[in-house]
C-alpha cells in the first residue's frame, strides 16, 4: 500500500481536443502502471478533473510540462497541485449576528453556537459580550 501525502491531488486540465476521465486514467496507468496504484480520474467541471497521484513528487514532476499529448486521443492535457478553489461555487460569506433576549440563565457557549447555527457555521463567539 503507498502512503498518500496532502498534496498528491491534481487538477487535470483538457487544453485543447476532447478526452473523458477513462482516457486519462490510460495516459497514467500506461506510463506508470497499474499494479501499484489505481488511476481514477474525476471529472469537477467541463474539461477539468481532480486525480490523486501515488505522492507529491510525482505531482511536481508532471506539473512541470507546460502541456502532454495524449497517445490514446487527439487531445492535451495539462497536470496542475489542486487548489481549494477547483468546483466552488462562490465565495464563502462571513457576519456578526447580535442576538437579544435570551435568558441570562440560557447563555451557555453551547446555547449560542446553536441559535448561530440557525444560520449557519459558527466559527467564533465574542465572548466578552454574552452577558450583555
């Protein structure tokens, strides 16, 4: 079994031609074989997939070309690290939310990240300010 690393993921990119996650998977098990690691390409957006690399090494070294023909099809392909912003929808929003009248009683950290999480993903509570 090969130890995966954080930063094995790509994001491989159809450059020019047409060429689907299978043609990929090919290109990679051909060269690298497929004994010792499975090629799964997936698709995240129109010409653009996510695949995962034995380690980060590798990914380096194939992200080094500016451009690869592929043998299999008519196509170019270009090896990228994969970046958080791959497949995002949008970006994420922040705000503060003051919330009134809860009993002094109910003002519990707990109490708060739940009437927070009515709205969506607590990520930090003023503390300084729960009694007031």
């Amino acid at each position: 079994m090969v130890a995966r690393e954080k930063d094995s993921t790509t994001i491989i990119s159809i450059l020019e031609g047409n060429a689907n996650g299978k043609h990929i998977e090919l290109v990679f098990a051909n060269i690298h074989g497929s004994n010792t690691w499975k090629w799964k390409a997936r698709q995240v957006e129109d010409k653009k997939f996510i695949m995962r690399f034995p380690n980060a090494r590798m990914v380096r070294d194939w992200s080094q070309f500016k451009y690869l023909e592929m043998s299999n099809v008519d196509a170019q392909m270009k090896v990228q690290q994969w970046s958080p912003s791959v497949g995002a929808k949008g970006m994420l929003q922040q705000a503060w939310f003051r919330v009134k009248d809860i009993p002094p009683d109910q003002r519990s950290m707990r109490t708060i990240a739940k009437v927070g999480g009515l709205v969506g993903k607590v990520t930090k509570i003023d503390e300084t300010t729960r009694f007031r």
